[in-house]
C-alpha cells in the first residue's frame, strides 16, 4: 500500500507562500527590541504616574492634618467664655483661613497632578518619536 504524504502544517503553508511572494525575512531581534523599548518607557510613564500619586496622598494627608489640627484649636477657643463679638471676629477669621488654605491646597493639588501626568506623557511621546525614526531608518536601509 502507498503512503500517503503528510499534510503540510500551517507553518509551513505560510512559510512557502512568503517565499513564493518573495517577502523581506523578519528581523526577529529588531521586532523584540522594538517592544522591549515601547514596554520600557511604559513603564517609565508608570512609574512617573506612580510617584505623582504617591505625592498627590502626601499632600492630602498633609492637608488633612493641618485641617484637623486648625479645628481643635477653633474648637478650644469657642469654648472659652468671652464677648459675643470676640467670638464672631474668631469666627470669621477661622473660616477666612480655612477659605485661604483650601485655594492654596487645591492650587499645589492641581500642579502635582499636571506635573505627574505631563512627565507620564512625555515620556511615551519621546517613545513614539523614537519608534517614527526607526521605522524610517529602517525604511532608508531598504531603499
């Protein structure tokens, strides 16, 4: 009896078609360091984001603290007997305080938060700019 011939493996159908399309052969090593490039500057953006959150809680605990601490202050001065004048006057300079911090919190809040996103993205823009140029140096080598 005759043997019937194996099929040909996927692989293999596709490995003959590029041939007989005459396709470039792949650069295996450039295409691993291409990505190993793009996974390095995420992570740099990662990290970059990371320590603008780690800032951002930092801040906000130190935000909470001073508050906390300014009301038990405010708190232990209404407590003591004194004019009724007195005490709105003490009144309303807690709350211009309060007001005053809280615009002044809110503006260092806003520029860590700039500050860590515009480093994240800088840093995967730099990586697109890189891979552009390599794609046109590769590109020049073929012409």
């Amino acid at each position: 009896m005759a043997k019937k011939p194996e099929p040909e493996s996927f692989m293999d159908m596709f490995s003959k078609f590029g041939r007989d399309l005459k396709m470039p052969a792949v650069d295996v090593d450039d295409i691993v360091s291409h990505h190993r490039k793009n996974l390095e500057a995420l992570e740099k953006s990662v990290k970059a984001s990371a320590s603008g959150a780690s800032s951002l809680v930092a801040k906000q605990r130190e935000m909470i603290q001073s508050a906390l601490q300014e009301v038990t202050e405010a708190a232990q001065g209404l407590r003591m007997p004194g004019n009724p004048q007195e005490m709105l006057s003490k009144q309303a300079d807690f709350a211009r305080r309060s007001f005053e911090a809280a615009l002044k919190n809110a503006g260092e809040v806003a520029d860590i938060v700039r500050k860590s996103g515009s480093e994240s993205v800088e840093v995967l823009r730099e990586r697109i700019r890189e891979s552009m140029q390599e794609i046109r140096d590769s590109y020049d080598k073929k012409k």
